[in-house]
C-alpha cells in the first residue's frame, strides 16, 4: 500500500469541524474516514484521535491493508474499525490507556499490535466505563455477543461469553 499520500489533520477535525456539528442529544460524535490521519507534524500517522473534553473523536480505514477492505475480507474490515473506533469512543468517555492488562485500551503503534489485542475491555476499564455511563453490564455483554457473532467476529466473541 502507498502511504505517500495527502493526510488530514485530526486534531483538526476533532476540535475545530466536529465540534460545530455536535447534535444537542448526543454523548460523543465519531467520524470515519477512508484519508489518513496525522495527529501533529512529528508524527506520521494515527488510526484514531479523541479529545476527552469535547467528546470528539475521528477514525481512519486508510491504514489497513489492501486486502483487508476488500468485500471478501469484510469482517477484518468491521473488526479493525470497531476497535479503533471503541478504543477513541471510551477514550471520550474519559477512559485512559490500560496498562493492566490485554485489552482494548491499550496503545497500538502498527496495525499488528491492533489485530493482536481483543475487541474487548479488560476488567478494569469495563468497570471505569460502567460507573461512568451506568448501563446494565449482563444486558450490554449479551447484546455484544450477538452483534459479534451476527458479523463472524467469532474470536472476540469466544472471548466475551469465557468473561
């Protein structure tokens, strides 16, 4: 794939353009792109950005690969932007970086720690995000399964119902 190509500035996008659009009832607003992301000048790229006070964040498909967006490779796709878009809505949801345990609030530097990590919250930052939005954690863990199964995320569904 060819990463010499025009990229936005997310920081940009997330504290000056999504800030203006933001519907009164929401909680957090999420854009997708299809462009590379860049966050600042001295680093070449992010898959996502949030800002934790405007409840802004932007996620990019541009750094997967190929084959990955592909209509045969679909489920790859949806996996890899449902976790990079969760891991910037949680970040809105004033949730840190985790730093204990494998989970999907750790930081991720290429794609492949992405793909390594799973589209789940470790016990601590399900706790963090429960108290703060108080939803119920059986309901929100069966309606999870069943969207991961319905889209062949059969792994991180596995992983979900051992939990």
């Amino acid at each position: 794939m060819e990463f010499n190509t025009e990229q936005l500035h997310a920081g940009y996008i997330i504290n000056t353009i999504l800030p203006e659009i933001v519907p009164d009832d929401s909680i957090v607003i999420m854009a997708l792109t299809a462009k590379d992301l860049y966050p600042e000048p001295s680093w070449s790229y992010v898959f996502g950005l949030a800002s934790y006070t405007k409840r802004t964040g932007v996620s990019s498909i541009y750094r997967f690969s190929e084959d990955t967006l592909s209509a045969s490779n679909y489920s790859q796709c949806l996996n890899r932007i449902i976790k990079t878009s969760t891991h910037e809505i949680t970040h809105m949801l004033s949730v840190n970086h985790c730093i204990n345990a494998v989970c999907l609030m750790n930081g991720v530097n290429h794609i492949y720690e992405s793909d390594a990590k799973p589209n789940a919250l470790c016990s601590v930052c399900l706790a963090k995000l429960s108290w703060n939005l108080k939803f119920d954690d059986a309901k929100r863990l069966k309606l999870l399964i069943a969207f991961l199964k319905k889209h062949k995320l059969d792994s991180d569904a596995v992983i979900l119902q051992i939990s």
